[in-house]
C-alpha cells in the first residue's frame, strides 16, 4: 500500500502595527492627523516640528536684542531725567514731589501693605465671579447665546411678581430651539413646584403669562402652533385692514391650501381680488415659521482643504496645502545621543524611540504622496469641471483612479475620506468628483453629478408661473442628447432638495 503524504498549504498576511499605523494615517482628516502628530510630539523626544523651531529660535535672538536696545535707551533717558530734574527744582520743590510721590506714607499704618489699599480689577471681576455659581459663570461669560439664555434674560427685565417669573421660567424651559412651546399646558400645570407658588396657579394664569412671554423677542416666540406663531408676526405688522383679515383667514384656515399651491380654492374660499390676494400672499411668505432659529448659536464647522489646485496660465496645479499640517523631522541631538550613549537602557530607549519616529515620518510621506497622486489624477479627469462647471463633470469610479495611479481600490477610498480640495470653484470633498455613468442616446455616457447639474440649471430658468415637470425635464435633456428616465429626474430632483412642479407652481398676476 503507497503512502502518500498530504500537505495542506495556507497563507496568512499579518499585517505588522507600523503598518497598521500607516493605513489609518491614510484615512485620517486633517484635523485628526493634527492630533495625532501633537501626541507624537509629545510622547516621542525624537521628534520635533521643522519650522517653528527656526522661527522660535529666530524670534527669541530677536526679541533678546530688542530688549538689550531697549533697556540701554531707558536707562539712558532716565539718567538724563534725573540730573535735569535735580538741577532745576529748588529744595521745597523736592520736599513737595516726595510727598506727592508717597501719598500714604504718612497716613497708613506700619503693617498696611499695598494689595491692602488697592485691588485691581482683575482681582474684582475673579471676587465676582467666584460669587456665582458655575452654570452662572458659564452663562454669563457665554460667547455664543442660547434662545433660552435670550429669554430669562429678558424675563428678569419684566416687573413681574416672584411667583409669577417662576412660573414663566416653567414656561421657558418647555420652549424649543425653534420658538415653539412643545408641551401642553395641563403638563406644565402639573411640573410647577406648589412648594415655591403660594398661590393656585390655574390655566388662566398660565395663558395670561404665556402671552407676556409671546411679547419678547423674536416675535412669534412661545406659539403652540405654526398658525398662532404667524399670527403673533401678524399683529406686529402695520398693515391696512382689509390685508390685515385677508392674511389672518388665510393662516388660521388655508395653510394646508397655502403649502400646496393650491391658490385657486383660497381665492374662492375667500373671494377677494387678484391683487389683494397676491399681497397676502407675499406678506405671509416674508414671516418667519421658526422665530428661534436666530437666536440659538449654530455650530459651525471648519474645513481645512488638503489639496489646493491653481490655474496657472493654461495648466491646472495640484500641491498639497502645506500649510495645515506642521513638518516633522528627527530631533538631531537625541539622534547623536542615541550613537554616543554608553548606558544600556538609555541606548535603548533612545534608539526604540529613534525607530519609532522614523516609521511616523516615513507614513507621512506615503500619506502626503499618496493624496498628492490621487488628488493630480481626479484633476486630470475632471478638468473639464475646473473650466466650465458641474454640468462638464465626467464619470469616475473608484477602479478608474486606481489603475491610473496604480494603487488599490481600498487605498483610493481610504485617501478620498474626509480629503477635501480647494479649487477656484470652491473647496470640494474628494469624493464630490466621483460619480456613477449614465448612457446617452448617442452611445456616449455622462455623469451622474453633471445630470444634477442640467436639472438644476432648467429648473433655475424656468417660468415659475408654468414649471417644469419631469416628463418636461427628460424631454428636453433627450435634445441634449441624455436619455434619461422620468423615474430618474424625480430621484435626482429630490436628492438636490426641490420641490415638484405643483409645489414650485407660483401665483401668476
């Protein structure tokens, strides 16, 4: 019987933690990666930034001379004050100039000190604001302010009673960001402390100091409804009479008519003119239907763009922007230690460390050489963008930048996250150009962003009184020679935040 001998072969790709390291460099953003090289430059005395090194040394020569000059000049001019001062003035002159000099030599006692007479207003405001409590502090030196904040600002301007602000306060804190008070008023009857209002409080009392609250600023603050909330604007409004009922009925009973467009059933419903109608109309439209939107502070978020491209003369330039990212470089004194160091530990900790620094470095640059290339190959391709607009944006894909750059799919993914480009256009994330391919009737293919673009533009141009449907929108793009379903247009029509042709409908004079 023939032995025979099975061996099973299996391979395992390990990836190494420097390696590791390095792919997660690559999917970092800008503002990560900051961080990440801070953390590096605190943890590892091998590295150091490039640049700000120079320039502290620079600036520390600099101001160290400025003020060896400008110690020499005071203490020359001082000198000259003084023997012209001694020369002119008599001896009773002196005596009187010591005690303007010394104002409280002669009235304070032999144990007052200086901070005893004199506080500044540092030591003040810190008296101050150790008085308060912490959220008082916070609030008080808030930069940005809160609709809330607003609010009990002006509450404690009101001449109204103590039991009656607490009961206000309640009120307040039900109001949401947007103005509008969120919970039934049965509710806020049952929240309100009995400890703290002697007095029943009813619902009576609780519209009479809901209608106080309605009078601060913004105007329409407090409404239980988008209806109350328009008319709370409404009565701030000089406006005649007969404007004045026709803008009322119409906000207490047609606003569901009003968001369709359907302005023929309102005209009906009220029979008024044309003219009258059409004024209602626009003045309705000028009202604001989330009044705390102004008030309550917005974060705001900041972007550093990666990649800068440039148009110089008729070529496009892509460079790395430089300067958001500090340069990185090994520390050559702790370099030369490292070599020299006769202790064993120091030697190794100098040396790990040494590695350690050098793997960061190296990622570095992969990183910054691998978005440079990305970024210079999505600009080739789309430089029909750069030129002329989104309409000209061609398709690409991920495989496309890949075989160009020769890298892998996953890596040109990774690069793209979070990577932004600024361009005279504006600064774009990089997957911004990236997009899927439509055929057209010609045979050719046209991207899927440049598609959006073309809807855009007509439904931009078109007549408000007679818009555009799909139907319309696909025939016309089929002239340009782009196929494209009715299906299709409402997608993208939808993903681009418009509304449908009934509901873009305007009232015709």
């Amino acid at each position: 019987m023939k032995q025979t001998l099975n061996i099973n072969l299996s391979t395992q790709i390990r990836m190494t933690p420097q390696l590791q390291h390095a792919i997660r460099l690559l999917q970092m953003s800008t503002l990560d990666l900051r961080q990440e090289i801070q953390e590096n430059l605190e943890n590892n005395p091998l590295l150091e930034i490039e640049e700000n090194l120079i320039q502290n040394e620079e600036s520390s020569r600099s101001e160290e001379n400025q003020q060896e000059t400008e110690n020499i000049v005071d203490l020359s001019l001082q000198a000259d004050q003084t023997e012209n001062e001694s020369k002119d003035k008599a001896p009773e002159e002196n005596q009187i100039t010591e005690k303007l000099d010394n104002p409280l030599s002669e009235e304070l006692p032999l144990d007052t000190t200086w901070e005893d007479t004199y506080q500044s207003t540092q030591q003040s405001n810190k008296e101050k604001s150790e008085g308060l409590s912490n959220q008082e502090y916070l609030t008080n030196n808030s930069s940005e302010e809160t609709l809330h904040d607003y609010l009990i600002w002006q509450l404690n301007l009101a001449p109204l009673a103590r039991e009656d602000k607490i009961v206000a306060l309640t009120l307040i804190d039900s109001i949401d960001p947007n103005g509008f008070l969120t919970v039934e008023l049965t509710e806020i009857l049952e929240a309100i402390n009995i400890e703290e209002v002697s007095s029943e409080v009813s619902i009576d009392v609780l519209e009479k100091i809901l209608g106080i609250i309605q009078d601060f600023d913004p105007t329409g603050v407090g409404a239980r409804n988008l209806s109350e909330c328009l008319l709370l604007q409404l009565r701030e409004i000089d406006v005649s009479k007969d404007l004045h009922e026709c803008c009322t009925k119409i906000i207490t009973n047609h606003l569901q008519e009003l968001a369709g467009n359907d302005y023929p059933r309102i005209k009906k419903s009220l029979g008024v003119s044309d003219s009258l109608l059409q004024q209602a109309l626009l003045l309705i439209r000028s009202l604001n239907p989330k009044p705390g939107s102004i008030i309550s502070p917005k974060e705001t978020d900041y972007i550093y763009p990666d990649v800068v491209v440039r148009k110089i003369t008729d070529n496009w330039i892509v460079e790395l922007n430089s300067e958001v990212l500090p340069k990185v470089r090994i520390n050559s004194v702790y370099e030369g230690l490292s070599k020299r160091s006769t202790d064993k530990s120091e030697k190794t900790y100098l040396k790990e460390h040494l590695q350690e620094a050098k793997w960061f470095i190296k990622s570095l640059q992969t990183r910054h050489d691998t978005l440079l290339k990305v970024a210079s190959t999505i600009v080739e391709v789309q430089k029909d963008f750069l030129d002329y607009g989104p309409e000209h944006m061609k398709p690409l894909i991920l495989s496309d930048v890949a075989q160009r750059t020769e890298l892998h799919e996953s890596t040109v993914s990774r690069i793209t996250n979070r990577k932004y480009l600024s361009t005279p256009r504006g600064v774009f994330e990089l997957k911004y150009f990236f997009s899927s391919h439509l055929g057209t009737a010609s045979g050719g293919e046209i991207s899927s962003t440049a598609i959006r673009a073309l809807i855009k533009k007509l439904i931009d141009e078109e007549d408000q009184a007679k818009p555009l449907s799909d139907s319309k929108i696909a025939a016309i793009l089929l002239e340009k020679d782009v196929k494209i379903a009715r299906r299709t247009i409402a997608k993208y029509r939808e993903s681009l935040g418009i509304q449908s042709s009934s509901e873009r409908k305007k009232y015709s004079r």
